[in-house]
C-alpha cells in the first residue's frame, strides 16, 4: 500500500479473486478483484477503483504497491497514481478520480472453452507507456539460445493452447505470457520526482496452467494438475531472450528513457550466446546522485546504474543472489547501501547476509 498523507488517503494494488484459474463460479467482471483501489485512510469509504483486468483466470493480481507521482500531463502538473502489473502494463491514473492519464482501450479477447467458464468479453490495454515485456507467446518466440532448448520447448509448446495475450486456461494447458511471476513484479518499482522517471524491473516469465475434472467428492468442479514454469531442459526460460529489462520510463510522455538487458547466465555466456539477461526476484532504488542500485538477478550481481543513461557504474559479484530490495542510509556522515543477500530461488542455496557498501 501507498499512503498520501496530505489527502488522507491509502492507495492498494488488490488481489485477483479465487480460484485463480476457473471463475464460473463467480460471473460477471469481478468488480473490486485486480484494481487499484483508493480509501479513505480513516474511514475506509472507498474513493475510486480502476480495474486492471476483468474476470483474471490467469493470477495477474496486482504484484506490488502503486507509486505516488506529480506528473506533467497535457501542459500541467497532475498528481498520479502509477501501478505496474504482471501482464507488463503501467496503467498512469488521475489520484484524485481515477481515470487514465493515457488512453486505455478495451479491446476483445479469445474466450474460453471450458464448461461454464464465462470471461468477460474484452480487457483494458495501455496504450501508452509502451508494454515492459513481450505480450503473448507465439511460435517464432519459441527460445532458440541452442538447437537442443528449441527442440525441447517446441514439444511442450505444440501441445498446449498459446498465442496473444490473455489466453484462457484450458484442460488442452494453456501457455500465459507475462506469467503470474510478471512481467513486473513483487519488488515493484522506483521513482526520481526530479525527471519524472520510474524504473521497472521486469522478467520474460512463462507458466503453463491445465485443468482437469475435479474427484466428484471435491467442493470444486475444477482442478489444477499442471502449474508450472515453462523452461528448456537446462531450466533457462522457454521464450526467445532476452529474459530481463530494466527499464526507465518516462512519465511524463510516456515513453521509455532507456532500457537494458540485466544479469546473464554463466553456463550460456561460456557457450558464447549474447547477454541474456536472467529471471530476477526484487526491486530497485533511485537516488537523488543520478543511480539506480538492484540485485535481484541470478548471476548474483549487485549493480549501480546511472539512472539517466542506464550505463553500468558498478558492479559486484555476491555470494548468492540478493533477491531483495536495497536500501540506502546516512551514518557518521557518509552515504552507504544494502542489500539482503538471501538466496534460496533458482536453483541457489539460503543464505542470510546483509552486505553494506560505502559510497565514496
């Protein structure tokens, strides 16, 4: 949650509804599921919702908490709410009613074939900022990073139903790009007030979901045997890389500053295949010096970025990864950060390291 003291008011990204994966049981948009939400912070009364996907079968809830922003919009300066979600999309909303900032267009999507599923027949799309990450999963996306990856994801991939984004799971499996590990994701994201700049980690997360009948003694018509990550046989991800961005996002036009591909496997780089990025768990920080610090990807890098170019000004190889947000501090008048170095994702053992660096 986001808290505008001088309104008094608590901005929450919500959940989507239950189960996940099937909603005949419960018809119609959803209302209050996958929106961002605006209370009264003493009250609770309810100021304004904007949905960001109708009736969600596939666990986009909304990963991290909104970022409270003055942007300068259409010749003035608008206090904003921004909200990055799982499919990739940075929805830019009025915080005083709501309403986007940039157009949001509805626009019509596959519908189920699952027995009394009913999906509500369109789902909002961003039009401006441009999407973080690839929407939807076609052939030609299929990962090509070695002939023997191809293969194995191919078989997998040709059996299930994939293609444009919002797919519905089906009992055939059904393949979900941006998976419900984003895209964007749980780290959220950061924000220079100064240029109007949010920074967005983001992955080329991909799931593959299938339901099957439930046991008749079950209290659910559906079950969901298969929910898992869609990787190649070496546990790379199965889309076509580059796996990570980190992004900046100009606010203000909507549009990015720059963007970069972040973090790279070791056993791909000794193969020769280019920087990959890797998938990542965790945010980042902007300070007022012109840097962006995140660890968060699987090569177990902590790295500082000059926020205005996204050249890399440092970086430093960590015991295992640090799958955390960094924090930044003053004491005895120096300047330090840190980063919780926890490991334990992606194949790395636990570890229960804070490392602190100095700035000079």
């Amino acid at each position: 949650m986001s808290v505008d003291v001088e309104r008094g008011w608590v901005f929450a990204g919500v959940g989507s509804p239950s189960f996940d994966f099937y909603g005949g049981n419960r018809k119609g948009m959803n209302l209050f599921g996958n929106c961002v939400l605006a209370l009264d912070a003493l009250t609770g009364e309810r100021k304004w919702h904007y949905q960001t996907v109708h009736h969600d079968v596939w666990d986009w809830d909304l990963p991290s908490q909104p970022v409270l922003a003055k942007v300068h919009h259409n010749g003035r300066d608008i206090d904003a709410v921004v909200q990055t979600t799982k499919q990739s999309f940075v929805f830019v909303l009025d915080r005083d009613t709501g309403e986007p900032l940039f157009p949001i267009e509805e626009r019509p999507v596959p519908q189920s074939d699952v027995p009394n599923e009913e999906l509500w027949p369109t789902q909002p799309f961003v039009t401006k900022p441009p999407p973080l990450s690839k929407q939807g999963f076609f052939p030609e996306d299929v990962t090509d990073v070695t002939s023997e990856a191809q293969a194995h994801v191919k078989e997998i991939y040709d059996k299930a139903d994939a293609g444009q984004i919002f797919t519905p799971p089906s009992k055939r499996g059904t393949v979900i790009h941006p998976g419900f590990r984003g895209g964007a994701l749980w780290g959220g994201s950061a924000f220079d007030p100064r240029t109007n700049t949010l920074f967005v980690d983001t992955d080329e997360n991909t799931n593959i979901v299938r339901l099957a009948d439930a046991r008749p003694d079950q209290p659910f018509r559906y079950a969901l045997p298969d929910r898992m990550q869609f990787r190649d046989q070496d546990g790379h991800p199965a889309i076509k890389p580059p796996w990570n961005h980190l992004t900046a996002v100009d606010l203000n036009e909507g549009q990015f500053t720059w963007r970069i591909v972040n973090g790279e496997y070791p056993d791909l780089k000794a193969k020769g295949v280019p920087k990959t990025g890797t998938s990542s768990e965790g945010g980042c920080i902007a300070t007022a010096g012109d840097v962006v610090f995140i660890a968060a990807t699987l090569d177990a890098k902590f790295r500082a970025f000059d926020s205005k170019s996204g050249k890399v000004l440092f970086e430093d190889q960590l015991k295992v990864p640090g799958l955390a947000t960094p924090c930044t501090y003053e004491a005895g008048g120096k300047q330090y950060v840190c980063i919780a170095v926890g490991g334990g994702f992606g194949g790395w053992e636990s570890n229960d390291e804070f490392v602190a660096y100095a700035l000079p």
